[in-house]
C-alpha cells in the first residue's frame, strides 16, 4: 500500500490508493464510501507541494552576484533595507531583520553551499502569524555564467503546500528587481519595496 522511491538523497513514500480501492470494493460496505474518499484526498494533500521559480539575467560575474546573495550589507541595499546574517557555512543559520521592524523577519538554515554557483536554504518566515503558520520551506539559488559578463539566477522557492500564503513568494520579484538593478547601474531600486518601512 506504500510505495518508495528515492530521489536524489531523498527518500520519498507514497500511498497507493490502488489496493486500498480493491479492498474496498471487495469487503467494506456502501456505507463506508466516505472513508474511502477521504484516503484519496489525505494521498493527494499529503503529495501535492507547490514550488514557484524566478529566473533573471543580470550583467555580472558569477562571484560578484554570490557577493551580493551572501554580503549582508549588498545585501540590504536590493532588499529594501532586509539584512541578512550568517557565516554561509553547510549547517549554520541564517536570520533576516529589518531596523525599522521588531524581531526576526525570517530564519533558516543553510542546507548547502557551493560558492559561486549553488546555495539550498530552509525559510521560515516570521514576519505575521499567518506566515508562521506556514512552516518551513526551502529556498534554492543557482547562478550560471551565461557568456563572459552575465549570469542567469534561478531561485525556486519550494516545499511550499499547496495553496500556502502568496506572501512567502510574492515578494521574490521585487527583490530580484532590485537585485538585478544594484549590480547594473550601482543604484538601488526605489520602489515599490522600499516604502514597505518607510
């Protein structure tokens, strides 16, 4: 009734509706359809994760884009004033603040880290109860030279339910907006996440 699959270093379980339908079929009565139809839905809620991805070409290098991903104060410049602190060591945390916000905006550890090309952070976000109630997910960078003076950036933001808080991703476009601009021009982009705490 379970079936595993590997994927990578993952191990992934999914349940087989399939003789659990034909046990039904054959032994339990009309009555129980309900049953039935809610293992069904149990199976597809507990498979279906959503994942969204932004991809954006920036005229840099590969290194100076890693800089500005990881120097906490590039950093707070193409994100709206965000600070972001860690030692981008495998394993370590990372913690996103504000100055003009109380406490933590988000947190999160650093699952793996290849520098210049590849960076897999866990997110959880902080900054409303609505967002905490979100859990976990896991946010990727790939940077990939393009020719000798640009990279694209791939950022998927997944492990995400399905249905989740369009706050935990819908602010991805702003930032790599501003990202883009920082390393292109030197300027920041004023708007519109620069008003957030303004």
């Amino acid at each position: 009734m379970v079936v595993t699959r590997r994927r990578g270093r993952e191990k992934l379980h999914f349940l087989n509706p399939v003789p659990i339908r034909l046990v039904h079929d054959r032994w339990v009565s009309k009555y129980a359809e309900p049953w039935a139809a809610a293992l069904s839905e149990l199976k597809s809620r507990l498979e279906e994760r959503m994942e969204k991805v932004f991809e954006i070409y920036i005229r840099t290098t590969p290194e100076r884009l890693w800089e500005a991903i990881t120097d906490e104060e590039m950093r707070s410049k193409y994100s709206f004033g965000m600070r972001v602190r860690s030692d981008w060591a495998p394993g370590s945390r990372h913690e996103a603040s504000h100055p003009k916000a109380p406490g933590l905006l988000a947190e999160g550890e650093n699952l793996e880290v290849d520098p210049p090309r590849r960076l897999v952070q866990s997110f959880r976000a902080l900054w409303s109860e609505d967002v905490k109630r979100e859990g976990t997910s896991r946010v990727t960078w790939e940077i990939e030279p393009i020719s000798g003076d640009s990279c694209r950036l791939t950022v998927t933001h997944d492990e995400l339910r399905e249905g989740a808080n369009s706050e935990l991703y819908g602010g991805w476009p702003m930032i790599l907006s501003g990202l883009k601009t920082l390393l292109e021009t030197g300027e920041r982009l004023t708007t519109p996440g620069s008003l957030r705490y303004g």
